[in-house]
C-alpha cells in the first residue's frame, strides 16, 4: 500500500506544463490535431459559454438577483 504525506513542501515549476504543450504542438501530436477541428472547437465554446438561463439559474441559486 502506498502512502502519500501531505506534510512535504514542493514547488511546481509553472513552465513545465507550458513547455510540454508547446512540444505537442510544435510535433503536432494527435491529440493536438483532434482538439483543433473545428467540431471540437465548437464543443469546447459551447462547454465554456453560460447563457442567460444559466446565469439566472445560478443567481438565483446563490441568492443573487
């Protein structure tokens, strides 16, 4: 069984995960090219956009008006 201490202070190095985006990109790995086609850009818009409705919809949920 494995065990894992939260009591350990580490650092991220904020440009590995740029960095590794950069080399899919630039090898144009697959999953780069499936995520750049146009039906995946118009899911990731339509995950990413709140309408009207959702937005009273979550006002109303937190007591907003």
């Amino acid at each position: 069984m494995a065990i894992e201490s939260f009591s350990r202070t580490f650092t991220i190095n904020p440009d590995w995960g740029i960095k590794n985006l950069e080399k899919a990109i630039d090898k144009e790995s697959p999953i780069v090219k499936m995520l750049i086609t146009p039906e995946a850009k118009a899911k990731f818009k339509k995950a990413t956009t709140i309408t009207p409705e959702m937005e009273a919809k979550i006002k109303a949920r937190y007591g907003k008006k």
